[in-house]
C-alpha cells in the first residue's frame, strides 16, 4: 500500500471508532429511535429527537415495566432488554436490585434495562413462566434469550449479558 492508502484506512478506522459507540435512546413524545454519539452526551450536550425535537431522556437507571407497557418498553425496543422481575418483599430482590442499578448505568445504549414488580403485573410474569423471584430474563424483541434466576454475581450477569449485546 502507498502512503495515501494507509492515510485513508487510518482515516476511516478512527471514524469507524467514533461512530461505534451511538446510544440508542427512544423518544417518549414520538416513539422515534434516536442515534447519539456518546462523545457528544460525553461534552455535555443534552440531545433532543431528530424527528420532533423533544428532549431525550438519558436511560441510566432501570425503566419500570408493567402489563400495560410491556410492549412498548421491552418488544419495540431496539436494544436486548435485561428485565428484573422482582417483588418488594423479597430479601433477595433486594439484593439484586443494586447490581441492576449499576448494570443499568454501565450498559446504557447498549442494553435496555427494566424491572417488573411480579405482584402487581402477574400476566406478564405468567406469560415467561416466572416461577421464582428474582428473575432476570434477556430479551430481544419481546423473545427470551436467557434466564437468570437466583442471586447471581454482577459479573456472571454481565458475563451473560455481553453474550446478547454482542
């Protein structure tokens, strides 16, 4: 290769980094996917809708998923979705609850992450056959991928969770 071909793989490598990094972030106003170079979240700019201009709320805690809006947060999402489902008296939910918190932050634009409270939303949870809490289910496009039930180290989750953000 001669110098100006190099130059060019070189110049199309670093931009190929640069954009391999967008956050996926869906509009609440309009519904619309929204591509965000974390580079720029990362500068301090706040990112509005491409389509109606609304502001884009950042997704670094765990959305809350019910019966009612199971299909909009977690089948339409272009993201796989780690789903906790959990309920508030239980001890080990608890104790789970924490690691889902971090893993939600640290996966932003990668992994979506929500939690559904088993009592209050039991159609759901008898629709994935949940029998035991806590449960973490992989999703991707309202389909299960993989199940976690238990308490589990946070690295086994990420572990599993890498798997389906690959």
């Amino acid at each position: 290769m001669d110098g100006a071909a190099i130059r060019y793989h070189s110049y199309e490598r670093e931009r190929f980094n640069k954009m391999s990094d967008p956050q996926l972030i869906r509009c609440s106003a309009c519904g619309a996917t929204n591509r965000v170079p974390l580079e720029k979240i990362g500068q301090g700019l706040r990112p509005v809708c491409g389509r109606c201009k609304t502001a884009l709320a950042l997704e670094n805690k765990p959305v809350t998923v019910t019966d009612a809006n199971f299909a909009a947060e977690v089948e339409c999402s272009p993201l796989p979705v780690l789903l906790d489902m959990w309920a508030p008296w239980c001890g080990p939910c608890k104790m789970v609850a924490p690691v889902v918190e971090e893993l939600a932050a640290e996966m932003a634009g990668r992994v979506r992450v929500g939690k559904l409270n088993v009592d209050e939303n039991p159609a759901t949870a008898a629709r994935f056959c949940v029998q035991s809490i806590p449960t973490l289910l992989l999703l991707k496009g309202g389909r299960e991928l993989d199940r976690i039930v238990g308490v589990q180290s946070k690295a086994a989750i990420l572990q599993r969770l890498e798997r389906v953000a690959a």
